[in-house]
C-alpha cells in the first residue's frame, strides 16, 4: 500500500472515530437532561412545556387563605347557618396554576381528565427539570376530584410537603411539588 492511502484509511478511521464519541456524548447528555422541548405558538393540541430558557410570566396573584386578616374567634358565619364548605370550596378544579419554579405564574386549563406530567415531550406539563423523571406524576380526574398518583419517579412527589405514596386527592389550593416546580388546582 502506498503512504497516501494509509494516510486517507487513518484520517477516515480517526473521523469515524470521532463521530462515535460525539454520539455517545449526545446520548449521555439526553439520558441525563432530556431532549430539549419547545412549544410551538399557536399550537393549543402541544404540551404545556415548562423549560429554563422561557422567561417567567408575571406572579400569580396571592391565593385567598394568603391574605392578612385580623383572626377571628367567634361562630361561622355562613349563608348555609353555620356548616363550612369543604376545602373544594368553588367545586372541582378547572386549572392548574405553576406557584413557585421556573415558570411561576403559569395557569393550564385542565380540560383533559388525564394530565401526565413529566420531563417526556408527550407529557401534557413537560417540566425541563433535572430533578423531574420522564414520566413523573399523573392527575386524573374522578368526577369532582383530581387524583395524584406518583409513578415510581426517582425524586417523588410531595402533596403539602408528604411525599406521595399512593394514589391521594389533591384538594383545591394545595400545593404539589415536584422537582422544584410547585403548583396548585384551582377551581
């Protein structure tokens, strides 16, 4: 063989070469951050995606049991005569308000009875978290009640701060944490 083809097999080999590690790191990079998600505008039928590089909208506004008020230690004082209503309060939950994380602020109409939440681009809350599995959490809807189910994620789920276990119902303004992104139901 002459010189000039065993230096092309070289140079062709220390190519291929190359091309191999950058595949193995690109690979490595996406098992441990995920595939980079944009939601496309206009696009109502894409997931909700929640992502570092989206800039934070405005801060919601404070919820209704936030609000300074001088205690009080007499009677209910009700229009049904003294029974409170149950921490639903308006009914069921119509949407899903981002409270604190990366994209605080963030309300998603809840209009599926089915929200998977996760880091996976068919999640319907694609949250780009490193604390957040693939597929994370799941919130189904069973007539009035939203049911948080956690689905063996590496990091867990917290409902008001306990880690979820089993499938529970989320009442209305409780917070549910995962990764670093909390969020609540809201009626």
């Amino acid at each position: 063989m002459s010189e000039l083809t065993l230096l092309i097999l070289r140079i062709g080999f220390l190519v291929l070469l190359w091309f191999f590690i950058f595949a193995i790191v690109y690979a490595l990079r996406s098992d441990l951050f995920g595939a980079p998600v944009r939601r496309l505008k206009g696009d109502s039928g894409a997931p909700q995606v929640v992502t570092p590089q989206s800039p934070a909208p405005a801060p919601a506004a404070p919820r209704p049991s936030q609000a300074a008020a001088p205690p009080y230690t007499g009677p209910a004082i009700t229009p049904s005569g003294g029974a409170l209503p149950s921490a639903g309060g308006g009914g069921a939950a119509r949407s899903l308000v981002i409270t604190s994380g990366v994209a605080s602020g963030t309300a998603i109409t809840l209009d599926e009875d089915l929200v998977t939440i996760g880091r996976s681009s068919d999640s319907t809350l694609v949250i780009v978290d490193e604390y957040t599995s693939t597929h994370h959490a799941r919130l189904a809807r069973t007539g009035e009640q939203w049911i948080l189910t956690d689905l063996d994620s590496t990091n867990g789920t917290r409902l008001d701060g306990a880690r979820v276990t089993a499938s529970v119902p989320v009442p209305p303004f409780t917070p549910v944490t995962i990764g670093t992104t909390t969020f609540e139901l809201r009626p």
